[in-house]
C-alpha cells in the first residue's frame, strides 16, 4: 500500500505512457552533465524525435534539459 508521502509525489505523473522529445536547442555553452543528458534521452542531433517511456526517471531527465527539448505527451 502505498504512504501518502508516496502518492503526492507521484500524483501527475502517467505511470505506463509515453513521450515524445525533440531536441530543439543546441547543448553549446551549456555544463556538460546537460549534454549527457541529452544523449542518455537518445538524442544524436537537433530537431531529433524520440519516444520515451512516461516514468519519474525520464521527467526528471527532461527536467534537467527542459530549456533544450519540447515534450509532448503521447
């Protein structure tokens, strides 16, 4: 069962969907553990489109890059 600690801080969050980043801003000028970001979301190259799978690892990844990527929900 889980606690109420638990459920506020997963309440938002589509357990099970996915989304849809694209690589819209350059990584240049910008520290290098957003650049690895990047890359660990599967991203090569600007305007690149993948699909992720909706969980709280991923958020907060697209979180950390968020002033990089648009995100869509699918």
């Amino acid at each position: 069962m889980d606690t109420p600690k638990q459920n506020a801080r997963t309440a938002g969050v589509r357990e099970g969907g996915t989304l849809r980043v694209t690589w819209v801003k350059s990584s240049i000028g910008y520290k290098q553990d957003q650049k690895d970001t990047i890359k660990s979301l599967g991203l090569h190259r600007l305007h690149h489109t993948v699909e992720v799978p909706d969980t709280a690892v991923m958020r907060g990844m697209i979180f950390k890059v968020k002033h990089l990527v648009a995100v869509e929900e699918v």
